[in-house]
C-alpha cells in the first residue's frame, strides 16, 4: 500500500477522531522558532489537484493560510510551502501563486518548493523560469503515484532533469515508496552536484515497529526493509532528512509519541544532527492528528537530547539548508 492508498483507506476513520493522547512538552528549546518547511495549501477556487477527488473528505475542502493559522495557534512558525501534486498544466500557476505569497511577506510562507515533472522535454527552461526567484528553493515531484513506477527516477531523461536543478541551485525533494528507497540513494549518486532532501522520513511507517498499533491495518513495507533503505539515502553526503509525514499513517486517537518515536529516532541518528529538520506536513496530518499534536509528540521524542540538537531540528538547519530569510 503507498502513501496515497493509506491517505485513501485512512479517511473515514481520520474523520472519527482528530486528537490524540500526546501531552504537551514543555522542556523545548529556548528558541521557540519553528521552520515548517513542508506546508500544504489549497484554495479549491483557485487550483484543483486532480487527485483530491479520490481523497478522504477531510482533505476535499480548501485549506488556506487562515486555516493554516489557527492549526499552529500559539507557535512561532515560518513555512516553506510544499507543492501539492497539481496537473503539469497547472505547475505554472500554482507556482506563480505561491511566488506571489512569498513575496508579500503576509504569511508565516516566506520560501517554496514547487512542482515539475524532471523528465519533461521542456524542464529546462520551467528551472530557468523560476532559478532566480528568491523564494523558490526546490522542486518535486511525487515518485509514489500511479504514474511512477518503480524505478522511474533512474530514468535517464528523470537524472538530467534532476542534474539541472543542481545546476541553478535548486534542490530536489524525494517523496517516494520506502521499498524503493535504494533507488533514491541510486539517484542522489547519479546527481552529485544536486542537493536532495529525504520527505517524510522516507515514508517509514510507524505501525510496522509496533504490532499492536493497528494490528487491522496494512504495513508500508518491514521495519528492516525501511531501515536498510534510510541508512543507504543517509549515506549519501548530499542528501538531508525531513522529520515529517509520518503522523498521517496512524490511526487517530489510537496512537502516543513512543509509537512514532521508532521511526523518528532512527532517522535522527542515520543522518546527525546536522541534517535533519522538521516538516509539518498540513493538512495531510489531519489523517492522523493535528498539526499541533504532531509538534508536541516530536517535542516529547527529542526532549533528551542537546538543547542545540533541538533548535537544529526545528529551526537552524533549515534556515541554513533553504537559505531562509527570517
């Protein structure tokens, strides 16, 4: 089952429940500044990703950056928008929406990461269109949808795309099965010049570290299956780890902290301190929890270590990785 599949399954009972036992930390760093830097949005009057239609209801209205707002009520947030999976013919727009955003400088939005397709005939100049403007950091594109098979970023036409983007600077972000998580690691190798940041843990799913969690529910892969993977992308000196996406695959109200802290644990010490940082993955989150809750259950996970390996975490990282301006 891949992510889109999960987020499928997982809406009816996402919609029974929005909140989980997670209690707040209060030990976090002194730095209360946090970089989410994989934020979603959508104005459904504006832009309809084609694949919300099938998506649990709970995603198929707009989420907007008031929304935004009061899911991180209470927290010192700047984001880097992350782009939603639009059609081709819509990258232009969304991206130029989001530009727009960025620039205003109205919202905690202040960089993003838009969408593509590497293997397009005409990437190259959809990169020189967007490489000089300040907010736009990155590209993506999802590599766990119907049309992209596996091993479909080693493609040659997919690697040059990619080499462009290191070419101008601009990294690219890796969204994809963790059973193909080699192929990722492939890729980062074939593109050395280009810097790469892992999404949502690699996708590693809690459930498959804890057998009671769930036990009804269908495995995004093995937990030594995920493992090898994580550990061959982190070898890779080129390649960092966002701490993300992995609320959205637990059963809401069903799940604590040490059930995420498996899969959080291991990418933090696969990649060190200094290359990690946090996403909040809103609102595909609310499958799972709120983004609140996400936050505090993060808290709770890194609240042994260094005081400076946190504020790495949520904020420093980031701003040194995406060149932010804050």
């Amino acid at each position: 089952m891949n992510r889109r599949q999960f987020l499928k399954a997982a809406g009816a009972t996402a919609l029974a429940s929005a909140a989980t036992s997670c209690a707040t930390v209060t030990n976090a760093p002194s730095d209360d500044l946090i970089i989410d830097t994989h934020q979603h949005l959508w104005d459904l009057s504006q832009i309809q990703p084609p694949w919300l239609q099938s998506a649990p209801p709970v995603l198929r209205s707009s989420h907007t950056n008031a929304d935004y707002a009061l899911a991180t009520k209470g927290l010192n947030v700047r984001t880097v928008y992350m782009e939603v999976d639009v059609a081709p013919q819509d990258h232009v727009r969304e991206a130029d929406m989001i530009v727009a955003q960025c620039r205003a400088r109205k919202t905690p939005m202040i960089a993003a990461t838009i969408g593509g397709r590497p293997d397009a005939p005409d990437f190259a100049s959809y990169v020189r269109r967007y490489a000089k403007m300040e907010p736009v950091k990155g590209l993506r594109q999802v590599l766990h949808g119907e049309s992209t098979p596996p091993g479909h970023c080693l493609r040659p036409e997919f690697v040059r795309g990619v080499r462009t983007l290191g070419e101008h600077g601009l990294n690219f972000e890796l969204t994809m099965r963790p059973t193909e998580l080699h192929d990722g690691a492939k890729l980062t190798a074939l593109c050395p010049n280009t810097r790469f940041v892992l999404d949502h843990c690699g996708n590693g799913d809690p459930k498959a570290f804890r057998p009671k969690l769930a036990p009804e529910l269908k495995r995004n892969g093995t937990a030594d299956e995920w493992k090898r993977g994580l550990d061959a992308c982190a070898r890779r000196p080129n390649v960092v780890c966002k701490i993300s996406g992995i609320v959205a695959s637990v059963p809401p109200g069903q799940w604590h902290a040490e059930d995420l802290a498996p899969v959080v644990n291991h990418c933090l010490d696969a990649f060190g301190p200094d290359r990690v940082f946090f996403g909040g993955d809103w609102p595909v989150c609310l499958l799972g929890s709120p983004l609140i809750d996400w936050v505090n259950a993060l808290r709770q996970i890194v609240s042994s270590r260094p005081a400076s390996q946190q504020r790495k975490l949520w904020s420093e990282n980031a701003i040194r990785f995406y060149r932010l301006k804050v």
